[in-house]
C-alpha cells in the first residue's frame, strides 16, 4: 500500500509539468527544422516549443532568434525596416507585415491581393469574385471573375436564367423577370434567384427569414448558407460574420494556421471559441492543443493530474483509517 502511494504521489507531481509544457504551444511546424527561427526550439506534437537553454528541460515563450525582414505575409518589420511587398503596412504594436485595407494575403502568403474583384477581372480565389457578387467564381484557367453555371453577365452583374424563351419582357415581368435578347431567355431581377426547375424567380432571404429552397439564403448570405426548416441559417462549420460591404453572411470557420492580424480573423462557429491569433496565424488557445496539425482540441492533462490527485487523496483516508 505504501509504495502504490509513492508511485501515486510521484505520478502526480509529474503531470502539471506535461501540462505546463503543452500550455507553451507555439507555431505549428512539421519538423525540427520549421522551428529554426526561435531560440533552443524543437519540434513536438506539431509546435515548436522552446527551452531556455540549448540543453535544458525548462519550457519557456518562444522567442524569435533573429529579426529577419522577409517578403512573406506576416514576416518582421519595424519603423526602420518597412515592408517591402505592394499593399502591405507594419503593425507596430506586433511589428509585422500585414495587408493594407482591402487587400488579403495570396496563397502563399507572399503577396497582397484584392479582397473585393468585379466581373472579368482578374482573381486567383473564387472569394474575391463573391466579395462583389454572390454568383461569381473564379475561372479556373481563365483566372478571371465570371458568372457561375445558370447565371449570366448582365449590367456588370450575374442574373439567374430561366429555361424560358422571350423576345422582350412581357412574358418574363409576370415571374420577376427581364428578357435578355442576345440570349433569348428570361432572367431575374436583382435581389431574385431561379427556382429548381428554372420556371420562375424567388426572392433572396436574409438570414433567421422564412425559405422556401437553399438558392435564395445562398444569393443573400453566401454559399455558407442553407435553407434549413424552412429558414435561411448557416450550414454546419459556418457562422454569420458582416462582410466587408456591411452585409450578413456565413463565413466559414477559420482553419488552424490561418492568417490573421486581429483576434476576430480566427472566428469560428465553436463554442467557446478555440483559436486565437498568435504572430500571425490562428493557433490553438493555452487550454488547447493541436491534433494532426489541424484540430484544436480541449488539453484533458490537468484533468488526468486532480484525478490522480483525488485518488491519492482518497488511498491515503484507507491508509489512515487501517494503520
């Protein structure tokens, strides 16, 4: 009995410093390697984590290891050392590059591109065209904003077709609906999407609103969105965010390791909230860690540590009570 108490009593002293060591997560990485540019810094269950000393066991906050002024999105910066990039600014308080207003980063975060692109402009993510239209996408190859399949260019704008012939507008004004001659078929008016058959235009709805198919929440709130019950809401890993044209839409949850300059860049749909922004990108908050460099997941350590301190507890009343 003694000695399974010892070995408790040792176990539980232990586990605060495993949970000590996962609260200090820092930037994601794959190897040991990605963690170069911190001091004493290794690679451990997908972050760099940091050491005071080369060969010491005491975590600390990583620490840059050198201020490198670089051309990547989010690199160093200072008041003497601005960011070179087109479109980028330096937050001072974080000494970082970031994109100016109404700009974002390009894939691989080495430029700034146009958050907002018009039709037949050029675009390299489907969600610069939709900033503009809802039923824009970026033409893979053509790398330029164009109507999605069934809508069509009209008045700098995409109006939904209908599979209804016309030669002017009085058989298409009885089902909210324009002719468009070169095409020969009617089209809805602004604010309005087909119907699933393609026979008649429906009126966008806003979000929490009465619906009667996914079309009209998606023309209103984006492709996030979903007629669900016969209200528009949005769908499952989404959540309503107001758009830079001051609309409601559903955006979708921010990915672990995602851009951000501010804390409201790493919104998601869960509660509470698992991400926060960490130099740079969103990263798992202190009572969580990251699963296969991807998930956030609530940290159970200092819960495995009071249980084991409760059992200790409860041997140690036995112990009592027998000797």
């Amino acid at each position: 009995m003694l000695r399974l108490m010892v070995i408790l009593l040792f176990g539980c002293s232990w586990l605060p410093n495993a949970a000590l060591a996962n609260d200090l997560l820092e930037l994601g990485c794959h190897n040991d390697t990605d963690c170069q540019q911190y001091e004493h810094a290794k690679c451990h269950d997908s972050h760099c984590q940091c050491t005071a000393s080369a060969e010491g066991n005491e975590h600390v906050t990583c620490k840059p290891k050198e201020l490198k002024y670089s051309n990547i999105i989010g690199g160093a910066c200072t008041k003497e050392h601005t960011c070179t990039q087109p479109f980028t600014v330096c937050e001072h308080l974080t000494e970082q590059c970031y994109c100016g207003e109404g700009y974002m980063p390009s894939e691989d975060k080495r430029r700034c591109i146009p958050q907002a692109v018009a039709l037949d402009d050029a675009c390299e993510l489907t969600k610069q065209c939709q900033a503009k239209d809802r039923a824009a996408v970026c033409h893979p190859s053509q790398k330029s904003c164009m109507c999605k399949e069934h809508f069509d260019k009209h008045e700098q704008r995409c109006v939904a077709l209908l599979d209804v012939s016309c030669r002017n507008d009085t058989v298409c004004s009885a089902l909210d609906a324009i002719c468009l001659p070169k095409l020969e078929k009617c089209a809805c008016i602004a604010g309005h999407v087909h119907n699933p058959n393609m026979t008649m235009c429906l009126p966008g709805v806003a979000y929490g609103h009465n619906c009667t198919t996914n079309a009209q929440c998606k023309l209103t709130l984006g492709n996030g969105a979903a007629c669900t019950n016969n209200t528009c809401l949005c769908s499952a890993k989404h959540y309503t965010k107001i758009s830079s044209e001051n609309d409601t839409i559903c955006a979708p949850d921010v990915a672990y390791g995602a851009y951000c300059r501010r804390q409201e860049d790493c919104q998601e749909s869960a509660e509470p909230l698992q991400l926060e922004c960490k130099w740079g990108e969103c990263m798992c908050r202190d009572t969580y860690q990251v699963v296969d460099n991807a998930h956030c997941v609530l940290e159970v350590t200092a819960t495995a540590s009071q249980l084991c301190q409760y059992h200790l507890l409860a041997l140690l009343q036995i112990f009592w009570l027998i000797y």
